[in-house]
C-alpha cells in the first residue's frame, strides 16, 4: 500500500546506535567463531531473506537489525548488489516511519554506492529510482514520482528486467496518480499492475492485497460502490489467506470497507469494521501511528451522519493533530480532513469556519489534478453561496465548468454535487427558473446512478422540495418530502400524511428528522391557509404527527449521544422543533376540543425541558438497574475522574498568558484518548447489558393524570413553556389540567424588566432611588397573569422557563396596595398566601427519590476565609460575588458566623477560614446528609463550566481552591439537599431546552435531588439571619419550604425596615421536592414517650427494690 507505516518512531541517533552496536556484535562474533565465506554468505542471505518476509508482513519493528546485520557481512563479502538492497531497504524503512529527512540523507548515500559499483544503467539504480519515486509520493511531490517511475519502466527495458519488477512500478505510478486526484490515470496503472500479477500467478500474495485495496480505493471515488465493496471485501480474503487475521494491513482493508458502508448509510456495519482496523492498527503500531488519523476520519464521519458533531469535531481535530505531529505531513489526508470539516462546519451554519477550512484547499492547486480540484471549488462555491457571496460562488462554479469541458467528467456523484450547489445558487439569486432545470438534472443523474432506495436520491428529493418551498410551490414540495420518505423506507405508503415510518425502521435517522420537519412545515403551512376549520384540523393533525416523530428521533439521538457538549448542541439547534410541535398540538387542542390534544402539549413541554438533565439521570438510573457490576462501574468511575483531572489541566493551560503549545496538545490528546474509552466502555455495555441498553433508550415522560394523582388537595403545578411570541401556562390540580396561551408583548416584558431591576440593586442606596410604585403596579399585573385562579390552593409548584427562570413568584403582589406606606412587611406578597417551591421539570420534580440518609454525615458547612475588607462603606455589607480574581477577594464575616451558627443548630461539621479548602470538600461531600456552601462565587456566561466556587486555598492540596461546574459533573453526591449561600448560583447562561446553565444545576446533575439556590446577588449579614431562621425551622421538622418561607416571613416582619426590601429576602428559592429533612417535633415526641416510660419503669423498679432492702434490714 502506498501509505506504508508512518507513527512516532526511533529518532536518527537510534539508527546509528543500532548500526554501531550491531557490527561491533558481528566483529566479535566473527573473532571469536571464524567461519568461512561461504558460511558468512549463507547467514547474510538468511538475515535478507528474513528481513523481505518481514517487509511483506507489514513487521517493522526488527527490520533494522536484520538489515543492518545482512549489510555489514554483504560488506564485507563485497557483494555490492546486496548491500545496495540492504541500504535502499533501510530507505525504506524510514520513509515508512515517515522520517523524511533520514530517509533522504539514506537515499542519496545509497545512490552515490550505487553509481560507484554499478553506475545508472543497473538494476540496482531502478530500484533506487523506485525508492525515490515512493519517497516523492510521500512528500507530497507526486508529479516527480510519476516522471522518476516512467524513466524507471524505460530503464527496465533497456537493461531486460522481469515483468514482476514492472508490476510493481505500475502499482506505484497508480499510487502517485491517485494523490494528485487523477484517478483516471490510477485506474489504468493499477489495472495494468493487477493484470501482470495475475498473469505470473493466480495465488493470493502480498502484492496483489495491495492493489485490491488500491483499486478499491480508487472505485470509492470513481463512485462505482459495487467495485468498491467487491475488491475490498477481495483484498481481505487475499491477506487473511496469507498471514491470518491479525496481518497489519488488514486494518486498512477493514478501514476502506467501513467507508463503504458509510457511504451507503449502514453505520452499524461501518463501525464494526472500524472497530476492527482500530484494534488491529494500534496492537500492530501503536496508539500514535499516523494511519490512525484515516480510522478517526471515519469515526468522525459515523458521529456527523448521526447528529453527533461535537464527537465528529473531537475526532477530525484529533486527525489534524496526529497529522501536523508528522515530520511531513501527508497532503491527501489533510486534504480529505479539511473538506470533511468545512462539511461539518457548514452543516451546524458555522460557514466561516467551514470556508477557513476549505480555503486551504485552494493550497493544493499545484499538487493535484485539475479534476480534483473542481471537486474543491464546488465545496467552497457551496460556502460560498450560504455566506451570501454569490458572485465568488459563481466564480468558483466557472471555474468548474472550465475543468470538466476539457477534463470530461466520468464520476456522477461529482455531477450531482455540482448541479446540485449550482442550482441552489441559481435559486439564491433570483434565477429560479436556471435552479429548477439543475436540481432536476442532478436529481435524474442520482437516479440513474443509485436508483431509488438510496438515501442520495432521497436527498436530491429533499433539495428539490426545499426548492419548491422557497418558490411557494406548497403541495409539489411536501410531494418531494413524502418521496424521499418513501425512498428510506420502500414499505412507506406515500399517501397518509398523518403517518410516519417508525425511526426504528430508519437507519439514517439524522436525515429522517430533517425531512420530517420539513414536511411538518409544509402541513402547518397548509393548516393555516385552509378555509375552513375541518381542513385545517386534518392539517394540523398531520402536522402535530410529524413534529411528534422529530421529537422522538431527538430523543433517540440525545440518548446515543455520550457526551454532554453533543446533548446541549442538539437542545440548542432543536428547540425551535419542540416549539412548533406544541404550538401544533395546542392548533389541535383549539380546533377539537379534545383535551388529549391539551395532556400532549403539556408533555411536549415537559420533553423540552433540561434534556439533557433528564437524559444523565435517566442514565444513571438504567445503569444501577441493569445489573452492570460494581468493577465496570468503579472503571467508569475511575474513567471520569482522570477525565476532571485532564480537562482541568487544559483549561489551566490554555488561560496561561503564554500557553506551553506542547503542553497543551499533550492534555487534549489525553482528554480525547479518556472520552474514546468511555465512548468504548459504554458501547460494550449496550452490547453486554441487554437490560441497560432497553432501560436507556426507553423513552419515557410522566403523564398529566399520573402527576394529578401525586399532588394533594392543596397543590398547584403551573408550568409554563415560552415559544418566541407566545407563552403557554399549563395548571395542574390533583383533579384538571388547565392551558392558556398568551402573548409575550412589551407591556409583560417591561413589568419583568421592572421588578427585575428593582430587586437586583447592591446596597442601601438603590432602595432609596428606587420607583416603589413602578415596581407595585408591575408585580401586582404579572400576578394577575402568571398565577391563574390560586384561591383554593396553598402549596405552588412553578415549572419556570427562558426569562421566567430568573424570576422570583415570591414578590408577585396579590392586592391591590393603594399607598405604599415605605414598609415592605405590610404589601401583601404571594408569599404571605402561599408556599412557593420550583422544579427544572415536573415529571423530574414529582418522581424524585431522594432515599433515606443512612450513616450519612447530618451536616456539613464551608465558609472560606477572604482577607480583603470592603472598601465601599454604604454598602450594607460584604457581597458574595466575584469579578475580580483572588487577591481582591472581599472578606465574608456573615458567611463564618452563618456556618458556625447553623453547625451548632444541626450539631454538624463545619469547616471555616482555611480549613474550608476544596479538597476538604471533595473529601466529605460524597458522605453528607446537608450540605451547605458559604462562599464567594464566580459566574462565566461565555463558557458556563468555568463558573466557579471559590474556596480557601492549602497549598498542600493538589487542588487550586476553585470548585468548577465541570469537575461537580464529574462528582457523585449522596445528599439529600445542597444550600448554595452564594451569590447568583441560580444563575448562568440560558440555553434552549436546557434552561440556565447554573451552579446549582451542576450540583443537581451530580445527584443532589434537592437545591437552596440564590438569584441574584446576597447580602452577608442578612444571609446570615435569613438562613439561621431557615435551619432553626428545618430543625424542628417543618417541610424544607415551609421552613424557607417561615425564615422569609420571620425576616420580612422583624428586621429593620431598611432591610425589608425584597433583594435581601426573595433571592433564596428552593428547588426540588425534599419534603421532611428531619422528624417534626410530633413524631419526636412520639419516639421520646416510650423513652420516658421506659425511664419511668426502670425508676420505678429501683425506687421499688430500695425501699424492699430497707425495709429488709
């Protein structure tokens, strides 16, 4: 194979050592045992001999030593011929390292041997022309080799060598031809290699394995698929017949036939075979060998096909890698990763990015054939055209044309591509009749190429209905869509709109949900230009139909997903779905109604909500149910916590102000190598824990009549779902479920921005500026709207989303207040009326088991110590927020006190001042029944898992004193409740579908069920009051929110007036569904009776047996 071994291999001074030490070895040999000459010729050819087998058998470890070893007696023997091939056989070597200055530095002292003892009219000089030749393919100088190989087929026959040695020129010039992209020209050659070998032999051999899978090669691009899979599939019975099913250049063979199956969209079976040429390069190699960068392509491309792309970015960027680690890289395969990323770029709208990538391209224009790069220009053309820069698109696009009028094109897939990306820029600059003649011709020419059961020419059916939508051709449009369905899926009846095939029945489901929303678009499209209400409900039925089908393949993608940066990117670009699908239901609701349509809606929402959230903790509940046993869970455990420490070490380095460049590969190449094997690790869990694999990707959502039946007579879940303009507010009693939808206009949006900024202020001296009216007046309206009918029901549950996540419903006004008398405790707050508690999502929040405590730890607390004083006087005090980095840290005097005081109450573990270090915290964390935080903290809207903790620094801990989001991900917490007493740890980045991308959120996701979050900035001194009252409440065995609203109203009504603002008391909420903490007094007082009539008894007794032994003397 023309790409022979390139991985991290022994440096030029080894070479040397080995050469010095080897025939120091033979002298002595030699000295001490004489033989003869002809003894000393025999062991030579015997070390050649062993040395070619080893060459054929892809073995290159031991090769120098034999090479060496046979050169220094050949030497010695003066037998010029075989010292030559010793010499061009280490060329080789090295060139196969990809040590291309060795190499040549080698070549040239062999070419100077050569023409010393046999000049340039010598077999020894073709060989040595055929080295060179093999040496320029590989540096990227393909047209030299091409001419050093035809002077070397002349050379041959000049001087009558056998036909073998042609063939394998032959072989080599097809090697060259196909590198510079003219695989015309690479056909021929192999053709001409593979015919002279069969002619010698019809016996499987080394040689012909290599051209099967060239050849192979070379039928991928020619688009010939069946050639492609058929000499493949040929070459790996060739070498398996040879050396068994561990030869070295089976893992390329397995690597080509996973690219066909890719390309036929079989992905089970690309990775099946991927996982084979992974196994047998890296046992035959190593983990470095460059080749590896061809098996990550694929990987990558597998994960892009699937929706997967921040694994596909994971893999392509590790290919980048290992190819610029290489002395010379090899232009092919950076060639083959740029276009695969421009690809993967352009396919999540980053088209600048995708246009860097292919620009470099443009490059190569010297170095490969024009054919090729016709194939270039009309990627960049199509990034082009989506960058809205159409008249370079267009210049690229005639460049094209130029090519194929004097290069003929023979590749179809080509030619569809070319129409297809021509069209589309036709259509985007107004030129809609040109468009719809080359969409139809690429589509004919996909047809006639693959026929219709071909995921291809469902995607020229999609490019056309897309088409035809733009051009308001609605019912030719979703004609295409229904089409390219029933190409996916043959059994499909095209004419029931409201069905859909079941994604099971799908192998590539990526496409499918794209189709399906298409066509989803097109019903509603009709739903709403329907005239009248019956037709429009058969529309938006359909419509609802497919939109629910999108949702279960997101669904399905997510749970194969196994990283969280892919789940969050499919949230993000698949919000707008979940929003249309119950905007459609909610159409049905209206038209029908049929309150089934009202429950979907409601479940709609309830899927849309934290995903991802959803998705790891349904995880880890199919793994402890599965039966997985406690090894593979301690090495998924160890896997993850090498993960934090590496992701940790990187994100150190890249904020370093000159960042160590080595270092930082390293660390990223060790993050990648650690998600490879979780990757694999779950894979062969799905694999060998059927019940695992069935409990994950079992799609389940808590009903409406199931969450009536959880709640009591006195409790309200309101849920609601923003949907750009719109609002959705869903009540649910334990006997209805109620939906609205409303408008979100300027006069809702200015009472939030209102209240909002009247409670985020700082210090006393934004309570005196503030517009008390302004903020009454806005709080009593959002009561009116976002609390429908709350007069039979004490307890509330909010389900808040988008802007309402931030929002606290404790300061909503429930009365009209004529005057505001400057006292807060006398407005009547929803507070007074109410118990408020909130969730991330309904199904989440009433299901949740939070377990017994057991030997859990009652309590422990952290409040750091900071050594900077405050330097602002008015403010009321210290604040427990950080902009600034550590040495400007404010001191927390409140924070000290409120552990201390709450540890007494609890008769708790507390750590304060430097004892509260990070690595205390990870070590008692993971054993602790409460858990409560006292802390600065720092937020990163830019990258919310760098939000961080703040901790006292010890530095005899390994650890930096910054807790960050990534490394609580990473953590497995047992308690019951975490109290965040920190500034804005309810607060983050807002994410569609994933909601606020929070501290508290990260302790949630590392198992704690049950959060006291803050919302916006806390005051110190007031916090400790505020959460004293809470756990004095707490203690006495009140509900975690009746206590938290009991410290709320005890604060409310009897601290100075000065503090009775709502910033000092509301930013404190409570997430989750804790329940009791601890006994209440009456159930203690139950457990204390028997205690005491026990004591009484035993009182008794001795009283009794006293005054019997008095009474006895």
């Amino acid at each position: 194979m023309f790409n022979n071994f390139t991985g991290n291999s022994p440096p030029a001074y080894m070479y040397k050592f080995i050469c010095a030490i080897t025939g120091l070895c033979l002298v002595t040999i030699l000295e001490v045992y004489p033989v003869t000459l002809t003894d000393d010729g025999a062991k030579a050819m015997q070390l050649l001999e062993r040395a070619r087998l080893l060459y054929e058998a892809s073995d290159y470890d031991s090769l120098p030593y034999y090479y060496i070893s046979a050169q220094f007696i050949f030497d010695g023997l003066q037998q010029y011929e075989s010292v030559a091939e010793c010499m061009l056989g280490m060329v080789d070597y090295h060139r196969m390292l990809n040590q291309q200055s060795e190499a040549t530095r080698m070549l040239e002292s062999a070419e100077e041997y050569i023409i010393q003892h046999f000049g340039q009219e010598s077999e020894s000089w073709a060989d040595a022309l055929f080295v060179r030749a093999k040496l320029y393919t590989g540096q990227n100088r393909s047209r030299e080799s091409v001419s050093l190989l035809k002077s070397n087929l002349e050379l041959q026959e000049r001087i009558n060598l056998d036909v073998k040695g042609r063939a394998r020129v032959y072989n080599v010039i097809g090697a060259a031809y196909y590198t510079l992209g003219d695989f015309d020209s690479a056909e021929v050659s192999y053709q001409k290699s593979y015919e002279t070998y069969m002619r010698i032999s019809g016996e499987p051999s080394v040689e012909k394995g290599i051209l099967l899978f060239n050849l192979g090669l070379v039928y991928s691009k020619r688009n010939d698929q069946h050639k492609w899979a058929e000499y493949a599939i040929q070459g790996i019975e060739n070498n398996i017949s040879l050396f068994g099913p561990e030869f070295p250049d089976l893992a390329e063979n397995y690597n080509s036939l996973s690219s066909y199956y890719i390309s036929i969209g079989k992905l089970d079976s690309a990775r099946n075979y991927l996982n084979r040429a992974e196994r047998i390069m890296i046992n035959s190699y190593g983990k470095d060998y460059f080749e590896l960068s061809r098996i990550y392509i694929n990987r990558a491309r597998i994960h892009k096909y699937e929706g997967n792309y921040q694994a596909s970015l994971d893999y392509y960027q590790q290919a980048v890698s290992i190819l610029e680690n290489q002395e010379i890289p090899n232009r092919l395969i950076q060639n083959v990763v740029y276009v695969h990323l421009g690809n993967l770029y352009s396919s999540i709208r980053e088209y600048q990015l995708a246009y860097d990538y292919l620009s470099r391209l443009l490059e190569t224009k010297e170095l490969v054939h024009p054919t090729r790069m016709a194939v270039f220009y009309t990627y960049i053309a199509d990034v082009q055209t989506k960058l809205g820069n159409f008249a370079e698109a267009e210049g690229y696009m005639q460049e094209v044309f130029d090519i194929r009028r004097k290069f003929p094109f023979s590749n179809s897939l080509g030619l569809t591509s070319e129409y297809r990306i021509y069209g589309i820029l036709m259509d985007s600059i107004g030129r809609s009749e040109i468009a719809g003649q080359y969409l139809k011709m690429a589509l004919a020419v996909t047809f006639q190429t693959f026929g219709n059961n071909h995921f291809k020419t469902a995607g020229m059916h999609k490019v056309l209905g897309d088409y035809m939508e733009r051009n308001d051709s609605l019912d030719i449009a979703l004609d295409h869509y229904q089409r390219s369905i029933h190409t996916l899926v043959p059994e499909y009846n095209m004419m029931g709109l409201k069905q859909n095939p079941d994604p099971k029945d799908v192998s590539n489901l990526l496409f499918y949900l794209q189709v399906l929303k298409k066509k989803a678009g097109i019903l509603e499209a009709m739903a709403m230009r329907s005239s009248t209400p019956v037709e429009k409900l058969e529309y938006s039925r359909a419509a609802y139909s497919a939109y629910h089908a999108s949702i279960e393949i997101i669904g399905m993608l997510r749970t194969s997903y196994l990283n969280d940066e892919s789940k969050l990117y499919l949230s993000d670009i698949e919000r707008e779905t979940y929003e249309k699908c119950l905007r459609t239901a909610f159409d049905c609701y209206k038209l029908s109604d049929d309150s089934e349509f009202l429950q979907k809606a409601f479940i709609v929402a309830e899927k849309a909500k934290y995903a991802t959230l959803q998705s790891a903790l349904h995880k880890e509940e199919a793994l402890s149910l599965s039966g997985i046993p406690d090894s593979i869970r301690g090495l998924e455990n160890g896997l993850k916590r090498q993960l934090s420490v590496y992701q940790a070490l990187l994100m150190e380095s890249q904020d370093d102000t000159l960042p160590d460049q080595v270092k930082v590969q390293q660390y990223r190449s060790e993050v990648f190598r650690l998600k490879d094997q979780m990757a694999g690790l779950y894979r062969s869990i799905e694999v060998e824990y059927p019940e695992y694999y069935r409990l994950l990707y079992r799609q389940e959502v808590t009903h409406p009549d199931k969450l009536m039946a959880m709640l009591g007579k006195r409790d309200k879940l309101i849920e609601y779902f923003i949907a750009g303009e719109e609002y959705y507010i869903f009540e649910i009693s334990h006997s209805e479920i109620i939906g609205n939808r409303l408008k979100v206009d300027d006069s809702f949006l200015r009472d939030l921005d209102i209240v909002k900024r009247y409670i985020g202020g700082k210090s006393i001296r934004d309570t005196i500026r503030d517009d008390h009216s302004g903020f009454i007046e806005s709080a009593s309206r959002l009561y009116e709207v976002l609390i429908p009918s709350p007069e039979r029901f004490k307890n509330l549950i909010i389900i808040p989303e988008g802007i309402l996540s931030y929002f606290p419903f404790d300061v909503l006004i429930t009365e009209p207040v004529p005057e505001f008398s400057g006292l807060y405790s006398e407005v009547p707050f929803l507070i007074r009326s109410h118990t408020i508690r909130y969730g991330y999502n309904a199904g989440l929040l009433l299901n949740q088991k939070p377990g017994k405590p057991g030997n859990l730890k009652r309590f422990v607390g952290f409040a750091p110590g900071y050594l900077k004083g405050h330097e602002d006087p008015i403010l009321a005090d210290a604040s427990r927020e950080i902009k600034i980095n550590r040495t400007l840290l404010a001191a927390l005097p409140g924070s000290i006190d409120e552990v201390v005081a709450i540890g007494r109450i609890l008769r708790g573990e507390v750590f304060i001042e430097t004892a509260a270090s990070e690595g205390r915290f990870k070590d008692v964390a993971g054993e602790s029944h409460i858990i409560h935080l006292a802390t600065h903290a720092f937020l990163d809207d830019q990258d919310p898992l760098q939000s961080t903790l703040v901790f006292s620094e010890n530095k005899q801990e390994r650890e930096d004193g910054l807790l960050k989001v990534y490394e609580l991900y990473n953590m497995s917490l047992k308690a019951k409740m975490v109290v965040l007493s920190a500034c804005n740890t309810g607060l983050g980045e807002l994410r569609g579908g994933e909601g606020i991308m929070s501290l508290a959120r990260a302790f949630f996701y590392a198992g704690v069920p049950n959060i006291v979050m803050t919302l916006w900035t806390v005051s110190d001194l007031q916090s400790y009051e505020l959460m004293v009252s809470f756990y004095r409440q707490l203690n006495k065995g009140r509900k975690a929110e009746i206590a938290l609203r009991k410290a709320k109203l005890d604060f409310l009504d009897n601290s100075n007036p000065l503090y009775q603002h709502p910033r000092y008391w509301a930013g404190y909420i409570l997430v989750g569904n804790p329940g009791h903490l601890f006994l209440p007094g009456f159930y203690r007082q139950l457990i204390a009776i028997p205690s005491i009539i026990l004591l009484l008894l035993a009182g008794f007794y001795a009283w009794k047996n006293y005054f019997r032994k008095k009474i006895k003397d």
